[in-house]
C-alpha cells in the first residue's frame, strides 16, 4: 500500500513534468485553490494558483527548454522537500536581463506542503544569485 508520503512524491514528479512540458494549466490543477507561496524578496506569502502559475511563465518564456532534475526528495507528514537543479538557455526576457543564449544552471531547496492530494503551500530558495550572474552581461567570457 502507497503512503501519503509516496503519493505527494509522486504527485511532485508530476508537477515539475509537466512544467518541463509547458503544461502549465495542468500543472496549475496539482495546486489547492487557495495555493501559498513563500517565495524570496516578497515579506509577505502569495496567494492563489494564479500566482504560481504567472511565476513559473516568467521562467518558462525565458528559458524555454528548462530541465528539472531532483537530485533529492524525502518527505515527512504533510511535507516534501526537494533539493533540485534548473538548468535550461537564456532564450528570452528575464528580470533585468535580455536574452543571451546562454546555458545556465541553478539549484534550489524547496518544501512543498499537500493537502487532499495537491499541493497547498511552498518555499522556495532557489540560488537566484548564481542565476543572475550566469545571464549578466559582465559575466565571464563576454
């Protein structure tokens, strides 16, 4: 017999398949209604699926063929956490910086909470630094 646990795993596997995928109205229909993210820069929690889903589009429009790889999940109770690797090409627009063309790659921590078999509530601390200092115009090379 699955353990919820198992199942929140899987249901993440999932999630970050079918953003890989551009599927994001799917991927969109995995989170609560009332959708919680804790996300870095913001001192205040976001709210709704809307939010996620407008968030993970910035991403998607600017590295089009980003790849998602857990490289670890364990969970426990209502919680999963993941230590995860992004890496995709600077193809368009993202914060500040037009696109280069360039091959990045960043890690991320992030714990997900599931409630009723989706998921309800994240943070994320993904290495935005290290991001940024990929697609900079000074970084190394250019």
């Amino acid at each position: 017999m699955t353990t919820t646990v198992e199942q929140n795993m899987a249901l993440l596997r999932t999630a970050y398949q079918l953003v890989e995928s551009s599927e994001l109205d799917e991927a969109a229909q995995m989170l609560t209604e009332n959708f919680v993210a804790n996300v870095p820069g913001s001192p205040d929690p976001l709210h709704g699926r809307e939010i996620w889903q407008h968030g993970t589009k910035i991403m998607k429009d600017a590295f089009p063929d980003l790849k998602i790889d857990v490289q670890d999940m364990f969970g426990v109770g209502d919680k999963v956490t993941v230590l995860v690797h992004f890496r995709g090409t600077h193809r368009g627009a993202f914060q500040q910086f037009e696109a280069t063309g360039r091959q990045v790659g960043y890690r991320s921590v992030e714990v997900y909470r599931f409630e009723g078999g989706r998921i309800a509530e994240e943070w994320v601390a993904p290495d935005l630094m290290s991001l940024m200092q990929q697609i900079s115009p000074t970084a190394a090379g250019h």
